[in-house]
C-alpha cells in the first residue's frame, strides 16, 4: 500500500516535522512543491505550517489527491498558538473545514502542532503583516486575547521554537493503523 509524507513549510519547522515522521515510518517526505503522481497513494499524510488559518500548500497539493474510497488524509496543522488550547484548536478545525471538500473531511484524520519563528528570517511580506497584527492586537487586554493572539504577542520580534519530536507520537499511532 503506497504512502507519502507531502510538507508545506515556509521557514522550515513543519519540514523537520515531516523529516522526523519520515525517518521513524520510513515513509518518503516530499514538498508540495515537487509532487509525484499522487493517484494511487493509499494515505497522504500532509503537514502544513498556518499561514492566516490557511494550511500552507493545502490548496494546491489537493487537486492531485486520489479520488478512491480507500483513499485517507492525515492531515497535520503546524502553528504557533498552542494546539492543546481547546478554543484555538476549535479555531483551526472550523478553518480546516473550509479549505477541504465534505466527502474528504470524512476520510481525513486531523492533528495540531506546535511550530517555530524567528522574526529576523521572515520576509518583508511576512514581517509588515505581523507588524500590522501586532498593531491591532497588543491593545486588548491581555485576559481578553485568545490563545492564538496570545502566543503572537508573547513571540512577536523574537525567535521561539516549540517544536517537540515527542508530540508526533499519535501521528505515527495513525500512521501504524492505516499500514496494517
Ligand atoms: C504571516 C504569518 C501568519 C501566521 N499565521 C498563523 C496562524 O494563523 N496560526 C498560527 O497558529 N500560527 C501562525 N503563524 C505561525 C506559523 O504557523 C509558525 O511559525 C509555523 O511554525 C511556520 O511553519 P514553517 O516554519 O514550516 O513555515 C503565522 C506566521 C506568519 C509568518
């Protein structure tokens, strides 16, 4: 049965995701970028950094999924918010809706993690737009912010990196379901 790990990553911290799931599975990562034929694949599993609550490539990579019953999705968010924030997770979930068609969502498999940034490597595009965020954001009230702006002030300028190889764990549980 064919499998691929497929990444969108900007700056690089959903793609040491996708390389440490590839080395634990043994299953090949590729970016969305350079796709192969993708229509006899079994499993996909995609992992995309958030960009704006858009999963980076999705949108893309979807037009070249199987189209086959037998076909799964594990589909991996990779953000800055904390994903174990229930309000946040609700965030992306309602997002993801709408960037996957309804028969698809079915056969999909969802997971949240926590990613990285490092202001000094993100481009003029990006850093103008987190500059107008931040504008709009650091006067509420610091109870009142969701967990989603929260994180964005607290690392707003500054490098953090959250990435925790351990949070993988019940991705490859999934992943171990779908090969047997
Ligand atoms: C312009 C921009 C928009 C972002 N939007 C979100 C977002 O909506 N939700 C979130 O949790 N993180 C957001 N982030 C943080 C990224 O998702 C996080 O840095 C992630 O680890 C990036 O993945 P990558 O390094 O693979 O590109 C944003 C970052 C940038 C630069």
């Amino acid at each position: 049965m064919k499998q691929i790990i497929i990444y969108g990553s900007q700056y690089g911290s959903t793609q040491r995701y996708a390389e440490k799931l590839s080395e634990q599975t043994s299953i090949p990562a590729v970016s969305y970028n350079l796709l192969p034929d993708l229509s006899e694949m079994k499993t996909i599993i995609y992992l995309g950094g958030l960009y704006a609550g858009g999963v980076l490539g999705l949108k893309k990579a979807l037009r070249f999924f199987p189209v086959h019953d037998e076909f799964k999705l594990i589909l991996v968010t990779v953000g800055l918010a904390d994903p174990k924030d229930s309000e946040n997770q609700e965030n992306i979930d309602a997002n993801l809706q709408k960037q996957l068609p309804e028969k698809l969502l079915h056969q999909t498999k969802i997971f949240h993690l926590r990613g990285a940034i490092d202001y000094k490597k993100l481009n003029v595009g990006h850093k103008a737009l987190m500059a107008l965020l931040y504008q709009s954001v650091r006067k509420t009230a610091f109870e009142k912010l969701t967990a989603e702006n929260r994180a964005f002030i607290e690392t707003y300028g500054k490098q953090a990196d959250f990435i925790d190889f351990q949070t993988l764990q019940p991705i490859l549980q999934e992943i171990q379901k779908e090969i047997i």
